[in-house]
C-alpha cells in the first residue's frame, strides 16, 4: 500500500542498474507473499486467507519491594505465552492463546478465544477489530483460599496510521499476559493476534469493567526491524475499578521491537514498566518470543 503510493514519485529505472541495490536513504520495498508484507508496517492486520501463525514469548516479571522501615525484598517469575491464528478469509482471523506460568510451575493459566476482522485498509490507514473471551483457571482464591476460575469478555480495535513512510502512529495491541494489571500498555496489533482489548467486561461477580486508551509510536528502522514504543492514556473504571490518567495518576510505559529474519520468522522482544511514577516497589515485565508464518 505505502509502496504504490509512492511509486509514481520515482524516476523510472535505470535496466543497466543492479535491481537489488536501494538507494541511501530509502527503505527497501516489501516482498509481497499473497498480499503480506515482510516489512511489518506494511503488513494487513489480519492474514491472508489459510495462512497461519503460531508463536511463543517467554516474560520473566521482576517485583522490587521497600518496606517503612527500608528494608529491600524482591521476587521473580516466569510466564509463558502461546498462540495460534488461522486466516479464515482475507478479512476474518481466528485463533486461541494459552499462558502459563514456570516460576513455581502451576499450568493453569488463561486460555483465550478470539476473532478479528479488517474493517479497513486503504491508503495510509489500516483498521481491524477483534473480539476475545479469556477464562483464567487460576484467577485468584476465593476467601477459603481456594482457586476460582474468572472470565473475562474484551473488544478493541488495531488502528495504525502512517504518518511518514518510515512512521506509523498506533492503538489496540494484546496487553502483556504475565502482568495482568490494570492499564499496563499493549504490544502492538498484529496479524494472527488479538487486535485491541479497549473495552474490559469481567463476568464474575463484582468483575471490573474498564475501557482503556493504549497509543504508541513505531519506527521501520530498516526493512527487517520494527522499534516501538507505547504507553496507556487512561484507564477508565467504569464499574468497580478507579480511573487512572497519564502522568496525573501514572506513567506506564512498553519499549519493543520486531525483527523479520524472513518472510516466515520474527523475533519479538520487549520491555514494560507498568509505571514510573510508583516509588514504594518497581515492577517490570520483559520478554522475548517469537512469531512463524506460513
């Protein structure tokens, strides 16, 4: 899309030239794979129809405690994080998730179903919508300490806006499964994934509802690497759950890259600080994965 806007703008070839040399200065254009782009601003938000993903990311989370009295403690664990999604048609994804922990090991974890839907992809702006229900069979413990079960039901967009031909703006993405907390910002939305969880319905009893505002930045640094950057712009209670504004009541921020190895592999990285201005403990989730496309 990005490359035949600009098309018209370059001068015509020279046949003597080596085809494969870019010019300084320019990023190389994306090899196109039955309408995917290796080069992951370029890429549709849903895929193609029968191609798969799967992928896997290992989180480590790291919480630093400081009592009154000064003392310092700290505790780890470890999170993995697995998925699939299926192009049902060019416009229509579907797919499951599943993560677990590995620190302390317990395999119940949050099982997650969704779909998601290209609304529209037309020039520099790309929109999807996707809907998942997530049901965590180690929610928490009810008052005789014992496990429950909660279910989650959650709906977003994936919005991506290029702003210059290296730039892309953005929202929605899948917040980072070993956090689990309130307005920790997302990865960015990608193709065989959940595409936003903006709107948060818990179902259980006195659940939480939540709407929450993720925006962020991304840099095609060259054509195999991605950088990005997010945060959270408020998280909004709408029942049983407090509102949080940026820099009034925290700061969070999500730091990531994507590095397409070929058309078929990426390697994902990231890190999160769910939030900066907190200074009694510091919390952090980092995590590397990666992502097969076939």
């Amino acid at each position: 899309m990005l490359w035949a806007t600009t098309a018209g703008a370059q001068p015509a070839p020279d046949p003597t030239s080596d085809p494969t040399v870019v010019p300084a200065g320019e990023a190389a254009p994306p090899t196109m794979v039955g309408g995917w782009s290796d080069i992951m601003i370029s890429r549709p938000l849903t895929l193609p129809a029968k191609k798969i993903a799967v992928y896997g990311t290992l989180e480590l989370a790291r919480l630093s405690f400081k009592d009154a009295m000064g003392n310092s403690s700290s505790s780890t664990g470890e999170v993995l994080d697995l998925g699939f999604g299926y192009g049902v048609s060019d416009q229509l994804t579907v797919g499951v998730g599943y993560a677990f922990a590995l620190h302390d090991f317990e395999i119940k974890g949050p099982l997650t179903l969704f779909g998601a839907y290209s609304l529209y992809a037309k020039d520099k702006l790309t929109i999807g919508a996707s809907a998942n229900l997530t049901i965590d069979f180690h929610g928490g413990a009810d008052l005789m300490g014992n496990s429950i079960t909660t279910e989650t039901l959650q709906a977003g967009l994936g919005v991506r806006y290029q702003v210059a031909p290296k730039v892309a703006i953005f929202s929605g993405g899948t917040p980072i499964p070993g956090a689990f907390g309130r307005g920790v910002p997302s990865e960015i939305p990608m193709a065989g994934s959940v595409l936003g969880q903006h709107l948060s319905i818990g179902l259980n009893s006195n659940a939480p509802i939540s709407f929450d505002i993720p925006v962020g930045v991304g840099l095609q640094a060259s054509p195999e690497a991605f950088i990005w950057v997010n945060t959270s712009v408020a998280h909004l209670g709408l029942s049983n759950d407090n509102n949080a504004f940026l820099f009034a009541d925290y700061i969070p921020l999500n730091i990531g890259l994507n590095y397409a190895v070929d058309k078929h592999l990426n390697i994902d990285a990231f890190l999160t600080l769910p939030d900066l201005k907190q200074s009694q403990f510091d919390l952090l989730f980092a995590g590397v994965g990666v992502r097969y496309y076939n």
